[in-house]
C-alpha cells in the first residue's frame, strides 16, 4: 500500500525543498566570494562583470521582442511558474556567486531572508509583488536568459551565441574558484 501525497502537500514539500536548497547554495556563494585573495577575487569580478554585460545584451534584445512586458503582465496568471520551472532546477552555485558579486551585502541579506520565508503567493521563492526580488543584472543566469514562453527562432540564435560567451567566463571562474578555494569541493561548482 502506497500513501498518496495531495498535490498541495507536494507543492508546498518541493517549495520548501527549494528554500532550502536555495540557502545552502546562496551560503556556498557567499563564502566562496569572501574567501577570494584580493587578485582573484579582481579576476573574479571581471569576468562577473562581462557576464552582466552579456546579460545587458540577453535584456536589451529581450526587451525589443517585448519578452520582458510580456513575462511581466503574464505573472499575475502564472504566478511564476516559468520561474520556478528554471529556478532552482537549474541553478548551481556559480550561478548565485556572480549574484552575490552584483549586490551588496545588505541586498545579500535581503535574498537570504526572501529565500527563507514563504510568501505563499508564487511558486518561485524569489519572487515578490513587483516581480522578481532581483535586478535583472542580478538574477542568476537560468532566470535571466529564460522567457521560454515566448522566445522566437531570432532570439534563440541570440540566446544560443551568448550562451556560448558566457559559457566561456564560467569556466574562468571556475578556475579562480578552485584555485582560490583549495580543497573546495568540485560539486559545489556543477
């Protein structure tokens, strides 16, 4: 005999299976970051830095579709269900480091308290009344190149190319990461 979890139980386990993945890996982040020697954490932060210039690009273009209007007027009935398909799913730390190197460390606390509470609203716990909690330059990079609802062949190309870009600041901060962090745990960084 097997018991049967409603579906509102399911929901509410895997939110908060995601709080707390989200927090261990927000945590990770944020002393991978200050563990950082002065030089590699400057290496860190250039390469932080071309991957929101990227993500400038992904906005820009996004925007001139009209993604951005779209995903935003389309919350109130999704209540961010595309959200949370990418996120956390695919969210690891690296991409929360390149968040935690964005914003200050008052803002750090902001998004370990959002995390931590459940506002019962949106599936995303990320998510509050205006929209995402974060500035698009801030958002990890599975939210902030997602708009999977709406994404055209033109901006799929576009999309497929900045990847690669980014792709390529990634494995440099990998590589700053694990030097830096010694006997870091090579997982933390998938």
């Amino acid at each position: 005999m097997t018991l049967e979890i409603p579906p509102s139980e399911n929901r509410l386990k895997g939110k908060r299976h995601d709080q707390k993945y989200l927090r261990n890996v927000l945590s990770t982040a944020t002393s991978l970051y200050h563990q950082l020697h002065e030089n590699d954490r400057a290496r860190a932060l250039k390469a932080v830095c071309r991957i929101n210039s990227i993500r400038d690009q992904l906005y820009e273009k996004a925007t001139k579709l009209g993604y951005v209007q779209k995903c935003i007027e389309s919350m109130p009935v999704c209540k961010g269900l595309c959200c949370k398909w990418h996120f956390p799913k695919n969210l690891n730390c690296l991409d929360l480091f390149v968040t935690v190197c964005s914003i200050s460390s008052e803002e750090q606390k902001a998004l370990e308290d959002q995390i931590a509470s459940d506002n019962g609203r949106y599936e995303c716990p990320v998510l509050g009344e205006d929209g995402c909690v974060l500035p698009f330059h801030s958002r990890p990079l599975a939210c902030s190149n997602a708009y999977p609802c709406f994404v055209g062949d033109s901006y799929y190309k576009f999309l497929t190319k900045k990847r690669k870009e980014i792709h390529i600041q990634h494995t440099l901060l990998k590589e700053i990461l694990q030097k830096s962090g010694g006997a870091l745990n090579q997982n933390a960084l998938e």
